[in-house]
C-alpha cells in the first residue's frame, strides 16, 4: 500500500486560510458566514505570525513548551518596531481604529462564538460583514505585501491577490 501525505506548513496554512474565506464569501453555502470567519481570523492570525517570525521560532512561541503566541499578542507585536523592523524596507503595520473594531468583532462577537458553540439559536445580522471583510483584508494585504517580512512564492503571491479580489470586490450580504 502507498501511503500518502498531507504537507504544509506556515506560508500556505495562512493562504489557505484566506483562499477558504474568499471562496465562502463569494459562495451560497448555507453556513457562509461561520466558515467565512473561521476562515478570515485564520488568515489574519497567520500572515500576523508570518509578518513577526522572521528566522526565529521563538518570536512568535511563548514558555517552556514553546506555544503559540495569541492573535491580540501578535497583533500587538505587528505593531511593534522591535518585532517587525527586520530588513531593510521592513514596516510595521499601523491598524486604525476601525480595523481594530473589525479584528475585534470578527474574533470575540463572531469567530469565538462559533469555535465555542454554546447550544442556542442564533441569528447574526450579515449586512455589516463587508465592512469588516474589507478592515481585516486591509491589514492582511499589508503584513502578506507591504510589511517586507513574508517571501511569498509567486505562486502564493497569485493566490492571495486573487482571494483578496474576491473578498474586497463587492458587498456580499446574502444572508443564506
């Protein structure tokens, strides 16, 4: 028997992510909306992890076991010289207020909610999502191409511009 893998690894686990939420959001599936955010907060948290890794682990784990640091650390580490001024032409990202509020509401109002289900009906009001599609695609675009510390392949590179197209293309808020 042939055994077969499945390889990834940190550059395409946050493409991934992204191309997930640009396919949902673009599509009817029926639970778009949970999936749509899974999907965006992973590619946010990964290409934040991305931005801040460099060369060393160790930047983005913390303590003796050596865990993943949280998306509002490295968020916060985004935005911090130390971590993010790493090569010539390096930058650190600047998140607006507005985009704070949208990292906020995809993460603790819509992402933890559904990783966390508590048994309930629960009706979200879609209308709001292209907004905050396109604060966290913002801040995503800069860390992936702006910040000058993620060497994507330009196989990667396509994909991301593509699935930012399609998220930032047009408003989406069929409530299906």
């Amino acid at each position: 028997m042939t055994e077969k893998y499945y390889r990834t690894d940190e550059k395409e686990n946050a493409v991934d992510f992204l191309e997930v939420a640009a396919t949902f959001y673009a599509g009817n599936h029926p639970h778009k909306w949970k999936w749509l955010t899974i999907s965006l907060h992973g590619a946010l948290y990964g290409f934040a992890v991305l931005a801040i890794r460099g060369t060393d682990p160790d930047r983005v784990s913390k303590g003796k076991n050596k865990k993943l640091i949280g998306l509002w650390e490295v968020l916060k580490r985004c935005q911090d010289d130390a971590y993010m001024l790493q090569y010539s032409g390096s930058r650190r990202v600047d998140v607006s207020h507005d985009e704070n509020l949208a990292i906020k509401k995809l993460s603790a109002e819509f992402r933890n909610n559904f990783e966390h289900f508590m048994p309930k009906l629960w009706s979200i009001e879609v209308s709001g999502f292209p907004a905050i599609v396109g604060h966290v695609c913002r801040v995503i675009s800069f860390l992936a191409f702006e910040s000058g510390n993620v060497g994507l392949t330009p196989g990667q590179r396509r994909k991301v511009v593509h699935a930012l197209d399609i998220l930032l293309a047009s408003p989406r808020p069929h409530s299906r």
